[in-house]
C-alpha cells in the first residue's frame, strides 16, 4: 500500500495553483463543475456554520444529475422537464426565473435511471455551455438564454451510448471548449472554437469516462488533462497534441472511471473503483513513473477528492456496498483516518473545512485535519436522494436531490 517516500510537502498553495483557472467570473461564485479552479475548492475566505442554516428558497426541479452553478447572482440549473432538457436561469438570491431555453431529448436510460443531463453547465464569459445526456453540446448566451451553436456530438463523430449517456462537463478557456467526447478514430477528446462550435482538434482513441477534464500546469508545462475510460490522457490545449497516457481502468467491462485528477506540480493521483484503486504518478516531461498504487487507500466510486497541505480528503469504497470517508498522505498512500460506515456523497473544501454532502441530504461540516476526524456541524438541507454536487457563493449553497432545488444561507 504504501511506495517510496518523497520529502517534499506540498504547500495548499501550490495545490491550487497547480490547477490553470480559465476566465471565469469572480472567485465568490460557482461557474463550473467543482467550482472557480475545477478542484472543489472555494478559494473565498468564507467562514461557514451548519448550526442554523436558513433556508431562502426552495423550488421544484426536473430530472438529473448536473450540479447548479451561479455567476453574478444567475444561477444556472440544467434538468429535463417531459422530452426536453432545459437550461434555466433564475434569480440566485430569491429563486425567481429569468429565463428558459430548452430542446427535445429522447434518451433513455438502460438500467432504469435518472434520464435527465449528467453534466453540470460552464459559464465562461457570456456564455454558457451544456453537454447534454445524448451528447448535445450548446453554447447559450448568459443574458438573454439565447442559443449561439449546437453541436451533436454523437452523431458527429460515432459515439456509443455507454451505460449512463454522456456525462462529463464542459471545460472552457478564452478560446476553446473541451469536451470528453468518446469517438472512436481520434475523437475521444475533442476542443472546439468557443465562438463557432468549428472543430479545433481531435485526440486519443479512448471511448468517454464519466470524468470531466481539467487545465492543469503539470510539470511547469499547461496540458489539458482528462481521465477516460480507458485512463490518463494529458494533451497540449493548442494542437491536441497527446504529451502522455497512462492506462488505468478496470478489468470489469462493467466499471466507470469518474473522479477528476488531483495535480500538485509534476504528480498526479487517480482514483477509481471497480477493483481499480488509486494511483500516484510523477511525470517528468513525458515520461510517467508510478510512486504507488493501492486498491484499499482511496478507490473512488463517483465523487472527487479535495486535496489540502499534503493530504487527500474522500469517499473510499462502492456506493452500493457502504463507504468510508477518509483522510490520505498523498505522498506515501497513508492512511491516517477513516469514518468508516459513513456512506456516500460529495465533498467541498472551504477554507480549511470540508462540507460534505451525504446522499441522504445531510450536510457535515468537518475540520481539514490528518489528526482525526473532527465533525463540527451537521444539517439535514434536503430529502435523500443528493448526489449531485452543491454549488456556493456569497455565503450561500445551492443544492438538489430528485426534485427539488433549494438555497441556504451558510454564512456563520
């Protein structure tokens, strides 16, 4: 379980600058899939309490699993009403709608799921962009919800429908859009003008994952990196150009890849589950080395981990079968604590404290410490079942399960 050690402690500084923030809006808000820096952080220094949440509003939502977010007080919601997937824009302060565009859908789900969008809107600039469950890619405009250019990327390119539709989300800079297509003949990877929707670069073989890719300078050098379905792929964000991949999947055809990387300098930590587990690699230029790997630290099911002075805070474990929430060295594979019995959901670091989010509605608060676990609050915010992320901002989350949406006040 445990490899080579390294000396080096990584600062929480350098773990948030090693992610590549695109241009988004201003830190306190929530444009995208795991927040400002796509690492689930929020880099507001906002001192947070769940010992009286005050709810500000509620409202009832449609199908799916994509996470809100929230730019200049907009909030962005995008589920699936009846046949049509709807991107809905309201009021983030009092729920009120501002606007709506929707188009026709006919996904069905094969194992009997959720049938509304998986992937969680990105807002850069005045535009916002949405990958739909059938792999519709829209970008609409921020203030009038207007639609700008829609590709269909299934079609387009001969993707498989996969288990669960198209899933991962956008990931925007100021000249393009990427997105985790999964088309076979170079096409898994794929950027597209931000502008146009004109196809910019195609790149890797690899059929889509569940994961959504991040921009991270990676060894002094920006790439943009995405875990496929098949493992690591790290591309040059300009020519599509692939710098390196490593293969990191399930022997089960049965198995999905979802976690986003970690990226702390030249090291990157996986995680997957599915007998997959995690795995820490340290690149050199193009070359990968493997430091350690582990099936019983941190093997991810769905959820990310958050990653703070040296240490990795997650969900360790099937959903199905129970999960413990745990604390990693990420240098040595350590475990240093596990709440075991805890159970599924999601985890946000703000400040030095993680909101966590069960699936049963409860939020926790804990403190970001390889002591022990130190829970310092806990609120039941909505009826199981959440699974999606929650968004914050301005003191504020924004969080849904099956039906509904609703906003608290967090503020302590």
């Amino acid at each position: 379980m445990i490899g080579r050690k390294r000396n080096r402690m990584p600062s929480r500084r350098s773990a948030l600058l090693s992610i590549a923030a695109a241009p988004f809006a201003a830190a306190a808000d929530w444009p995208q899939f795991l927040g400002p820096t796509r690492n689930g952080v929020y880099p507001d220094p906002l001192d947070v309490s769940l010992k009286n949440p005050r709810l500000l509003w509620k409202k009832g939502v449609g199908a799916g699993f994509s996470s809100p977010v929230v730019v200049k007080n907009q909030l962005i919601l995008f589920h699936r009403i009846g046949n049509k997937e709807r991107v809905e824009c309201m009021d983030a302060a009092a729920g009120k709608p501002l606007w709506l565009f929707e188009y026709a859908t006919n996904y069905r789900d094969d194992f009997g799921f959720d049938e509304g969008p998986r992937g969680t809107p990105t807002v850069s600039g005045e535009r916002i962009f949405t990958f739909g469950a059938e792999g519709v890619l829209h970008a609409i405009d921020l203030k009038s919800g207007q639609p700008l250019w829609r590709v269909d990327t299934h079609p387009k390119f001969g993707v498989r429908k996969g288990f669960f539709g198209a899933a991962a989300s956008p990931l925007a800079d100021d000249k393009a859009v990427y997105v985790n297509v999964g088309g076979p003949k170079g096409a898994g990877l794929v950027a597209f003008d931000k502008r146009s929707g004109k196809v910019l670069w195609t790149a890797t073989d690899d059929d889509a994952g569940y994961s959504s890719p991040i921009a991270a300078v990676v060894d002094g050098v920006r790439s943009i990196l995405c875990f496929t379905r098949e493992g690591l792929a790290a591309v040059d964000p300009d020519t599509g150009k692939v710098r390196f991949h490593f293969p990191w999947r399930s022997r089960s055809n049965a198995s999905v890849n979802v976690a986003i990387p970690v990226v702390d300098g030249n090291r990157i930590f996986l995680s997957a589950s599915y007998s997959t587990g995690a795995v820490l690699l340290e690149v050199s230029g193009t070359q990968i080395k493997k430091l350690w790997s582990s099936d019983e630290v941190l093997s991810n099911h769905y959820a990310s981990n958050v990653y703070i002075d040296g240490f990795l805070y997650g969900f360790h474990g099937r959903q199905e079968f129970g999960q413990s929430f745990r604390c990693v060295e990420m240098n040595t594979g350590k475990v240093q604590w596990s709440a075991d019995g805890f159970g599924a959901g999601t985890v946000t670091l703000v400040g030095r404290k993680l909101l966590i989010l069960r699936e049963s509605g409860e939020a926790v608060l804990a403190l970001a410490s390889p002591k022990a676990y130190q829970a310092e609050g806990k609120a039941q915010l909505l009826p199981g079942i959440v699974r999606s992320y929650p968004a914050l901002a301005e003191g504020r989350i924004f969080l849904r399960n099956e039906t509904t949406l609703a906003a608290y006040s967090i503020a302590a």
